[in-house]
C-alpha cells in the first residue's frame, strides 16, 4: 500500500499504466489470455505463479480495482464479486462450512438476513442474530464451541445502528474467530473498520463506491491480519486436493483468506462481474473523497430540517447529536457516516405511503446511495420477508421511511420533502 492519503488513492491507485499505456485503465473485454508454453499455463494453473488466464478467477480491469479498494480500506488483498450479496455469501462460505455457526448482529440489511437465515441455513451454517446494542456478556453467550465468524455492519441499513466494532472485534478474536464487517454504508472514505479490529471488510459496491446506479457489484478485503493457524479452519492450514495439495496459509501467508477465496469459491461459483462493471466501479470511486462529504453535508442539513417539522414522529440520522448513536459515530466515522437519513411520519404507513407518493425530486426506487436522491419504505420492500418481531430486532419499524440523501442542491432537497409534507 503506498503512502499517498485517502483521496490521493481514490484516484491513483489500481492502474499502474507502463510507459507507452493507456492512461485511464482499459476495459480487458476478454475471457481468456494467450501463453506461448503449455509449461507456464500448468505453473498457473497451480498457483505458482501470478498472472491472469480466464476471467472468472481474474481479469487486468477488475484486477486494478481490487488493488485499488484494498489500499482504500488498509488490506492485503481484495476480491470483486457479481453483487453484495454474492460478497456477503462468499466472505462466510470461504470459512464456514455445514454443521458449523455464525454470530450475526440482527441490525443487517433484509436481504442480507434472509440470505443468513433460510438460504444459508439450508446450506447446513446455522445464525445466531444478536441486538447490537447489547452487552458484551449477553452476545457472548450466544457463542458456541463450532462457531467460526462474527458478521455485522459498520452502519446498518437501513436502521442506521452504528455498531461499536471494537466491542464485536474483542468477542470474535476472544473465541478464535474472524469479525466481518459490511462497510457498505460510510465507505472507507469515513470508516476503515480495519483499524478498529475487523479481519474482514465487504462492500455493496453498487452503492456509494459506484455512486451512479450504474453498475452491481460487490467486494471483499482481506485485512491480512487473522492467525488462521488456531485449529479452527482447516481449509486454510491443510491441503486442498483440488488444488494439487496447495496449503494456503504456507503458500500465501497474510493473503491467504482472499486467495482461497478465489481459486476456490470464485473458481466454483462465478460470481465475477463484467470488465464492464469494474470500469464503472473505478470511476465513481475516482470521485469517492469528493461526492461522500456532500453526501453526508446534505444528508445533515435534511435530518436537521426534520427533527425541527412538527409532522414528523421521529428521525433518526447517526451525525444527529439527538442520536443514540452519536458517540459511536463520533468515535468510528468523525468526519461523516453517510447519505441516508431514515425518519416516519406522523400518521404511520399509510402517512409515509401519501409522503412518498408526494415527493418529486426524491424517486422511489429500489436503491439507495448514489447521486441522486431516493426514497423507500423498508418494511413493504427490502424488508417485507421478515416478521414484526424480526422487524423490530433489525431496527426497522413499520414507519420507517429510508431516505438517501444525494448530492443536488439541499435546499432543493428540502424544498421537496416540504411540499410532500404538505400534502398530508
């Protein structure tokens, strides 16, 4: 990792174009690649040397990106995935296996919970959901002898809980497990969870990362940081027969987490994006530093706005010194959380429908953080799987209204959401 700062890295990290090379980094649109020895391609093939031979294990453009988020976030290495979720489902199935357990906090985004807890447990890895909130001798108990990773958000959509990371980082490293830490939400530009003990960090790159609803993508980074060798993961310390016997730790020492990742799971799953995608994807995040203190400047001044409006029930936005989560937000993201403020309107659903139907700046849309603002009410949508009593776990009440905060002028912004407020 170079010494430049953040938002120097935003911009020059990745591409290292060589003397006669396209400036800005090329779209390798190419599944495959030319050797010139059947000798070499075998030493590829077996891990013993680096380079690139079919696009679903690794690809020159992807390849750039992935330097460029794990210099952002402080990793060894990184990896992009097709989608979030396929980041989500990777990051624990690289080190959980059937008959094995997860500590999850209940505060994680609806399909992020529903992929935990129907399609993963049918996998045979069983979940454990714990209030973040909670005392660290409650979630302790909650442990058990097989567990294997601890998952939370750094900020959780859309309830906006900002988990106290080094509280869940003490509790995994206690039991000799990895804490995996969705930064979806602040971006490393506000928050590197690796600093506060995290050993793994995920992304919804199609999120803040793209910031133009342009592409899907996800990604994970491996801190380089966890001893994998306590006896706990086998599939990192033993001989992977589909690899020739390779052993990961004494092949790829602090790398090996994000390199079984994909010569394994990617190799058998797929789930890369298009050269395509991580084109666009190292565009927004060439603009990241910039559109991120916009982001989170418009998103106070809105949440501001709606703590003062009568017709408002409640409002809850971490930078708000009214929030619950003030302190932690302060101490993990000082310089900003992120874009989306959620609030209810008095008059519960049937209000917030009304508000959200009103609104014509705002777009209703199943997304959230990028440039544009949009709105959405969690509890009919990305949330409607769960039940009132997992709603209420996950902080997401029938009210609550996700409104993602762009980068227009606030006052435009505010002028929208008075007139909706009007038509009630």
């Amino acid at each position: 990792m170079s010494d430049y700062r953040i938002e120097t890295r935003c911009i020059q990290e990745g591409w290292k174009p060589k003397n006669g090379e396209p400036r800005v980094l090329p779209i390798y649109q190419s599944t495959t690649y030319q050797y010139n020895s059947s000798e070499q391609m075998g030493r590829l093939f077996d891990l013993e040397e680096e380079g690139f031979f079919y696009t679903r294990l690794a690809n020159p453009t992807l390849d750039a990106v992935e330097k460029k988020i794990a210099s952002l976030e402080g990793g060894v290495g990184a990896m992009m995935t097709s989608s979030g979720q396929a980041a989500s489902l990777i990051s624990i199935f690289n080190i959980v296996s059937a008959g094995q357990h997860v500590v999850s906090s209940a505060a994680i985004y609806g399909g992020t919970f529903n992929l935990f807890n129907v399609t993963m447990r049918k996998m045979g890895i069983d979940f454990t959901f714990v209030k973040p909130d909670a005392a660290e001798e409650e979630i302790e108990k909650v442990f058990q002898d097989n567990t294997r990773a601890v998952f939370i958000e750094s900020i959780a959509n859309p309830a906006l809980v900002v988990t106290d990371i080094e509280k869940f980082a003490r509790l995994a490293h206690k039991h000799g497990v990895p804490l995996i830490v969705d930064n979806t939400f602040p971006t490393p530009i506000n928050c590197r969870p690796i600093e506060f003990g995290a050993d793994i960090v995920i992304h919804s790159a199609t999120k803040y990362m793209d910031g133009h609803a342009t592409s899907v993508n996800g990604v994970i980074v491996d801190s380089g940081k966890f001893d994998w060798t306590n006896g706990k993961f086998p599939g990192l310390t033993e001989p992977d027969d589909s690899y020739h016997g390779v052993k990961y730790v004494e092949s790829f020492g602090p790398a090996a987490y994000i390199t079984k990742a994909r010569t394994q799971l990617m190799r058998d799953l797929g789930a890369i994006p298009s050269p395509q995608n991580g084109f666009l994807l190292n565009l927004g995040l060439e603009t990241l530093h910039l559109r991120m203190p916009r982001h989170c400047e418009n998103a106070m001044k809105v949440a501001q706005f709606l703590e003062k409006d009568h017709r408002i029930a409640w409002v809850n936005y971490p930078g708000l010194p009214s929030s619950p989560y003030y302190s932690l937000a302060q101490k993990y993201m000082p310089n900003g959380t992120c874009g989306v403020v959620s609030f209810g309107v008095k008059g519960g659903r049937e209000a917030a429908t009304k508000f959200m139907d009103s609104l014509k700046l705002a777009a209703i849309v199943t997304h959230v953080a990028d440039a544009r603002t949009c709105v959405l009410h969690p509890a009919s949508t990305t949330h409607r799987q769960l039940t009132d009593e997992q709603l209420e776990e996950a902080g997401v009440t029938p009210d609550l209204i996700r409104f993602s905060v762009g980068i227009e002028n606030a006052e435009d912004i505010i002028e929208d959401i008075e007139q909706a407020l009007n038509n009630l």
